[in-house]
C-alpha cells in the first residue's frame, strides 16, 4: 500500500483552512486546505524536509518532526499513531507471523459468556472465533469461511444494509478501522488483496478508503436488525489478547434488562431448541 503517508497527509491538509490556524488565505486556491510550504512554515522544518516526508523519504523522520506535523494538522491521537506508524514502517524482519488461530483458553472464555455475545477478529478483520450467542446474533457460523471477514460482510453482501440498519456509519467505521491494520502491517498480502477485491467491488468502499479516515473501533453501539428478535442496539467492548496482540474479542453489552437484553435471551433459547 505504497503511498498512504503522502495521500494521509495531503488528506489531512485538505480538511484545514489557512484562516483555521492564522495565515492569509490569499483568494481562490486550486486545492482546499494548506499547502505543503504552510505546513512546513507552521511545523517549523525546511519545505524540502516537508516535501520529501510526504513523498515517503523520511523514514529518519523525528518524534519532534512528526509531534509537530500532527499539531499543525489537527489530528486526534488515533491519527497521530497512524502518522507514526506510516512514517516509519516496520521491516520484516520485525514482524511476527500471522497467528490466525484462537487458543483453547479463549475460545473456552468465549463460551463461557453465554449470556453475551462474543468473537475474536483478526488483523485483517476476519472472524476467528465466536461464542453461540454471538453466531446466533451474526450467523457466523452459515457463512463461508472466506465471508466470514466484517469488511466482507458489510460491503458485499447484499442483506448487509438491511442488517444494519445504520449502515453508513457502521461502513465508515469499519473503514476507518481496517486502515489502522494497513499502516501497521505494510507487507500483508492478504491485507493489501482485501484491500484491493474490496476496492475493486464496492464503490462506497473506495470513496471511504479514499478519505484517509482512521479510528479504533474500542468501544461504541451497534444497531442490528435481527431475522428472529427483530431490533438490537448492541453496546460493544474491545479486548486485545494478551499473548496475541493482533487478536481483538468484541464483546456485546446490551443493558441488564433492557429490551435488547431480553431479546438476547429469547434468541438464545431459539438458537438452543433449534439446535437439538
């Protein structure tokens, strides 16, 4: 995914206006936002230095650098990890190899959870494990192993709009996640084809990556409309794995009585009679 240092940061650029942090906006512009030569006055470095940054030539780029780039454009403390981390990409040589299993003792802390629904993701977003109440919520379980992937599922198959019922921001939000993934692990193949089989089949997906947007999925609300318990406003909670950080469970938390929580049980006492 060569690039995305120079298109995160002209991104970036784009979004503030000259006025926004104290400079004359001298008329019209051809492109919105600063220019290269007003983030490089405003951060304090040479135009040139800025220059060869956003053109992925600056691999010895400082912590000062980059701490003041991210001030002079705004980001929020997700964005300036992601400018860390695109800026100065890992080798190989330190990367761990991809860990696509679960272990034993999380998928039995999974199951334990029976009131709760749960499932791990991996760094590309793939679904690698779950609990029964979380395969009932998501029918994890029906899907073809290679659908079983949230940008997958929620840009390609059909009955994913109807699924969420707010399907804009929860596209957006999976986006804006996956990205994180991409500036970490640069050298994922299976990373950059999901990438590019997403881009290739989903204009909304391309419009999104195309923003440049990076955000964590820690925590949130997510609406579902069920097939059987009808409407879900899901809160949800993210874990990384101790002893594998490339592993996050996700875990529902509707509300102790609330409506979603007594549709939950329902569900779960559907799914358990169907299944004998």
């Amino acid at each position: 995914m060569d690039g995305d240092l120079g298109d995160f940061l002209r991104s970036r650029r784009a979004r503030i206006q000259p006025e926004e942090v104290g400079l004359p906006s001298h008329g019209r512009r051809r492109v919105p936002g600063l220019r290269r030569e007003e983030v490089a006055q405003l951060a304090g470095v040479s135009v040139d230095y800025y220059i060869r940054l956003e053109q992925g030539r600056g691999q010895s780029v400082s912590d000062a650098v980059l701490d003041a780039i991210a001030r002079v454009l705004r980001m929020d403390e997700t964005e300036h990890a992601y400018l860390r981390t695109v800026a100065r990409p890992r080798s190989r040589r330190e990367r761990r190899p991809a860990a696509p299993r679960v272990r034993p003792g999380v998928q039995l802390l999974l199951d334990t959870m029976e009131r709760t629904p749960a499932f791990v993701l991996g760094r590309r977003m793939d679904v690698l494990a779950w609990n029964a109440l979380g395969d009932a919520v998501s029918g994890f379980s029906r899907m073809a192993p290679g659908a079983r992937n949230m940008p997958r599922q929620v840009f390609l198959d059909p009955a994913a709009r109807d699924f969420y019922p707010e399907w804009a921001a929860v596209a957006a939000q999976t986006v804006a996640n996956l990205r994180i993934s991409a500036g970490v692990y640069t050298d994922d193949r299976e990373l950059c084809a999901l990438v590019g089989e997403l881009s290739l089949k989903s204009e909304d997906f391309r419009r999104l990556w195309a923003d440049h947007q990076v955000k964590e999925c820690a925590y949130g609300v997510k609406k579902v409309r069920h097939p059987v318990a009808g409407l879900l406003t899901l809160p949800y909670e993210t874990l990384t794995v101790p002893a594998d950080p490339e592993q996050t469970i996700v875990v529902y938390t509707p509300e102790p009585g609330s409506e979603t929580a007594e549709r939950l049980a329902l569900l779960g006492s559907w799914e358990s009679a169907h299944a004998r």
